[in-house]
C-alpha cells in the first residue's frame, strides 16, 4: 500500500498518489488519478473527438505504452439541434456507438442515422501503462 507523505504546508510528496486538483480538473494531458485494482498507477485524458456520422470515426488514444483502458465515458452533441448524446446511447431513433479497439490503441464511433449526427464531443478514458 502507498503511504502518502505530506510536507508542512500539506504538500503531498509522493507522485505515484494523485493530488486533489487532479481528481476533480480534466484535461486533454494526461493525468494521474490514483491506482487500479491490479496496483498500476491509473490515469486520465481527455480526449477530444470532431463530427461523427454514420461513417466510423477513429480516435486515435495516443498513448503508445498503454497497458488497459479500464472505463470510458463522454458523449457529443447532435449537429441538428445541439442535445448532448452520451456514448452507446439507444433508442428507438437511432444510436451513438464508441468501443476501444485494443490492438490498435483506438477508439471506434459512429451513429446509426444522419438525425444523430454529432458536431463534435469528447472521451474522459481511465487507462493503465505498461511501466
């Protein structure tokens, strides 16, 4: 177990523990967050995605030495009306599909209909590394 070690001003010392501002900011760079469940060290990224439309979108994760994408989440926003859409949302009108494909470090969208096509949004993926 990591032994959190603190300076005089609260400061936290170790960098393997995440520091508050980290838990609650997002950013496009990336971020230690705490520990997975196997002891890695967990991070967090934002990752922003353009249009998606009925033809697959790829987004890149960029991480070369990634180990595991442990959860995802995020959404977009429709280009016809501005709703915000979150990932593998489905109903009797359509759907928004986002899956990680491991082998290839990369995230997979796409809608089922032109009404759901989005105009831009975004990923929030937890990940571990190899190192």
């Amino acid at each position: 177990m990591n032994k959190v070690l603190i300076d005089k001003d609260e400061n936290i010392l170790n960098p393997k523990i995440p520091r508050y501002e980290n838990l609650k900011s997002f950013s496009t760079s990336e971020q230690c967050v705490g520990q997975w469940s196997d002891g890695k060290t967990l991070y967090k990224k934002i990752l922003e995605v353009g249009a998606v439309s009925t033809t697959e979108v790829q987004v890149n994760l960029n991480v070369p030495d990634v180990d595991k994408v442990v959860a995802f989440e995020g959404g977009g926003y429709m280009a016809s009306g501005g709703h915000f859409l979150p990932w593998n949302f489905e109903n009797s009108g359509g759907f928004t599909s986002c899956y990680y494909q491991a082998n290839n470090k990369r995230f997979l969208l796409q809608v089922s209909t032109t009404s759901y096509n989005l105009s831009s949004g975004h990923i929030i993926v937890f990940y571990t590394k190899t190192n």
